[in-house]
C-alpha cells in the first residue's frame, strides 16, 4: 500500500497544490499529514478547503493549535506574529477543521501500525532531526512506521524496529532547498522516496505584500533555510 506523506503546509496554497497535483499523478491510498497545516504564510483558508477537499488525514502542529488558542507565547516574533494574523482572518469553517484534527493518530497498513505526530511521541513540540532519531521513538509510539513532522527537513531511517520518516515541510522547507517537499511510502516493498516539486511562489509574494506579515518569512522561503 501506498501513501502521500506530507508536512509543515503553513497556510503556502501554491505549494499544497503543487504538491497534491503531482501525487495525483500516482497511485496512493491516502495522504497523511503531520501537521502545521497553518501559521506563516497568507492562505490560511485556502490551504485548509484544498486539505479538506483532498480528503488528507491530519494531525494538529504547534501552529495549529497556536491559531486556534490565539496563543503564540512560545513561539518567536515573526511566528507569533502570523499566529495573530492567521487567527484574525481564518475562516469558520477552517477552524472547525483545524479543531477537527487530533493531536496525533495511527492508520494500519498491511497489518503495520504508522503512527503520526508532529514533533516526539513524548513531546509535540520537540525537533527530532535524523541524527536524534531512534528504535526506541517506535516502541514509545507502539507502531512500526513512525511519521514525523515539525523540522522541516526530510529523511527516513531505518531500525530493526521499523521505520521513521519526516516528509520535510510543503509550505516552508529548510534544507536548503526551496522546492515543496513531501514523501511517498510503500508499505508492501518497504520503500520511501521523497520528493521535491516547483511551485507558484510569486503568488506567494503578491499575497504576502497585501498583509503586515514579515518579509523575512518571504526571505527564508525563497532560500530554503
């Protein structure tokens, strides 16, 4: 079986849609997303009617629940800042749908447990980068797919506990590479490929300019970083 993982959205429509239109070209079950489906970036309604029309299975992240608490004290200015904005112009319907969304979950696939969560099984909010990755994450989380989100930067390693991924982030990548980045896994040969795809951003940029939002957030996804 094959699913679309995705991550890390951050209210960047052109990008969701970028993404989802070149998972269309491929069979897969569902898309998964790890969260941060808002916060950031100028399409905050957007993003969530194209999540929702695409039926994506997905967790809350730190941002979503900062938008929908109006509460970014944990966070720093420029992000705090969206979190305001993003709350003063989302939608009814996009917060049901964010509220919607748990903390966390689990799918089955071929008698496999892949379970979801934006930063740690132990800690939402927690980076968990390729070299902090561990088997002992898969048995904390009781699964033998672990889906992680929140970093922003793509990887999948393996143990013989099984497997965790981070499909990197959509909305905002931060490896370096400012292509829309997403994964797919294949629960039958036990594969993941991630993938990297070009997307509109100056209709990123024209939005932007027509809200008070940071322009370094404007910077930081031109450079990938």
């Amino acid at each position: 079986m094959r699913w679309g993982l995705i991550s890390d959205i951050h209210s960047n429509a052109p990008a969701l849609q970028a993404v989802l239109e070149d998972l269309g070209q491929v069979d897969v079950e569902r898309v998964l997303c790890a969260g941060d489906v808002v916060g950031y970036y100028p399409f905050p309604n957007e993003t969530v009617d194209m999540m929702a029309r695409a039926r994506v299975i997905s967790i809350q992240g730190n941002h979503d629940r900062a938008v929908l608490n109006i509460d970014p004290s944990m966070m720093n200015p420029y992000a705090a800042d969206a979190v305001l904005w993003t709350a003063s112009v989302l939608s009814d319907s996009s917060r049901r749908f964010l509220r919607s969304m748990p903390p966390n979950t689990t799918v089955r696939s071929d008698r496999r447990a892949m379970s979801i969560y934006h930063g740690s099984p132990s800690d939402p909010i927690e980076y968990v980068y390729e070299e902090d990755a561990t088997g002992g994450l898969l048995r904390m989380a009781r699964c033998s797919v672990l889906v992680l989100g929140h970093t922003h930067i793509p990887y999948a390693k393996w143990f013989p506990e099984g497997l965790i991924v981070n499909p990197g982030s959509v909305g905002q990548p931060r490896d370096g590479d400012p292509r829309a980045s997403y994964s797919i896994i294949d629960t039958d040969e036990g594969t993941v490929v991630n993938h990297r795809v070009e997307y509109d951003m100056e209709a990123v940029e024209r939005r932007f300019e027509r809200t008070n939002l940071h322009r370094w957030l404007l910077e930081r996804l031109r450079m990938g970083v």
